[in-house]
C-alpha cells in the first residue's frame, strides 16, 4: 500500500464534498455490508481525485485507508494490464492479467498492519507467489534484491531476495474474496504479509531483480527498508499472524 500521507500538493476537496464524506462514513459504522462496500467504493474514488490525503482520515466499512502519493491514477483492466519481470533475469517477459490469473493461487489470511497505527484483522489475500515468478524468469547468481515499480508513476518498493522469496510474499489479484479493486491498488498489487503495509505496493507494474536493495518512495522519506511489523519504524506493534 502506498501508506503515509501524500507529499502532493493540490487543491483542497471542496466543504460540501468533505462534510457529505464525513456524514456517509459514519453512516458506514452502523450500515448493512452493501452498504459499506458502497461507501468503500465512494471514500476509494474520493481519494483517488484528491491529492492533500484528507481522505486518508476519514473511516470507512473496511478499516482501511486510502493513501496514494500521486494526484491521479490510470486504471487498467484485463486488455491494458502488463506485468514486468525484468533485471537480472535469464528470461525477461511480461504477463498480462489472465496470464496471472492462470496461475496457481496461494490465499492468505493475516492482520494487515499500518506504520500509521491501524490494523485490520483477518484480510484474505490471493495470487501467485512472487518467488512462482522470480524461478520462472531465472534469477542470475549476482542478484540479491528485487525493485518494485507502479503504473502511478510514482511509487517504488524493494525487497531483498530472500525476502522477496518467502511464502508469504504474493503478488495479489485477489482482496477481501474479490477482485483488487482500483482504490486498493488494482488489478494487481504487492502483498507482503509479515511487514508494515507499505511494502504491499499498489498498483504494481514492474518487478526488476537488481544486485541490491534499491530505497523505495518511503524509505528515502525516513521510514525502515526492513519493516517487519512490531520490529521496525520505532514501533511496538503485535506482529502479524
């Protein structure tokens, strides 16, 4: 998730549209599940067409919050979608959405976590095993690493290797048992189940196998390259489980 407040600047969402946000997200806390898929839908494209991250502060049916540190966002679907396995590979291609969907799937169940402070318990998560993609591709002995890119042509994760490796690092498809939505990051994103969510990078485009960790976008802001939850970012939250 691109996680943390947007450094963008840009004109403030207008009183109406933030008071009438306000009244539906209370709304969402006593409203039937529609309802607050609903609201999770209005709060996602609210966020995606307001670059000051207000937003970002507003609650919603599902516990989370949307955070992009680009002004706007393209959407692609299953015919624009591609997926970029490149660097220090011995065979570099790109997977377009069914190509992924036809994949094995590995689902996931764990506490998301973000360094902001919120967690939300119990998220289902499903796709391929990023380690799945790095075998295929033929990862070269020099690599240690791997860097993440997004078609918001902004945001950027990395990894190391081993890291990158574990079971429990998946690029998603799936969120919630549907579809990764636009707002959180789709058609397809970064899950990196056992570290603070800002490694789970939305929107994913371009997965490069690189000879060392490369900062991501919040890493050179000040956050942790490691950010395994409850052991890093000066914090002392459970770990995920």
């Amino acid at each position: 998730m691109n996680s943390g407040q947007p450094e963008q600047e840009g004109r403030p969402i207008g009183r109406r549209v933030l008071l009438g946000t306000l009244g539906l997200g209370a709304l969402g806390v006593v409203a039937a599940p529609t309802l607050q898929r609903g609201l999770e839908s209005f709060l996602g494209g609210a966020a995606d067409k307001d670059p000051t991250g207000l937003t970002g502060l507003l609650p919603n049916g599902g516990g989370f919050r949307y955070y992009s540190v680009a002004a706007s966002v393209p959407r692609k679907n299953a015919t624009t979608y591609r997926l970029t396995v490149d660097g220090l590979v011995d065979r570099p291609r790109a997977y377009t959405l069914p190509e992924l969907r036809a994949l094995p799937q590995t689902r996931l169940v764990r506490d998301v976590q973000c360094v902001t402070g919120w967690r939300v318990p119990d998220t289902p998560f499903e796709g391929v095993r990023l380690s799945r993609l790095l075998d295929a591709a033929g990862v070269r002995p020099t690599a240690k690493a791997v860097r993440f890119t997004c078609f918001d042509g902004t945001y950027s994760e990395s990894l190391t290797l081993d890291q990158a490796r574990r079971a429990d690092v998946l690029v998603a498809l799936r969120m919630q048992d549907e579809d990764v939505s636009h707002a959180h990051g789709g058609p397809v994103r970064l899950y990196v189940a056992p570290m603070y969510f800002y490694k789970s990078a939305k929107w994913l485009s371009g997965i490069t196998v690189t000879e060392e960790v490369q900062p991501g976008y919040w890493e050179e802001r000040g956050y942790d390259t490691d950010a395994w939850v409850g052991r890093s970012n000066g914090r002392d939250d459970e770990p995920t489980s």
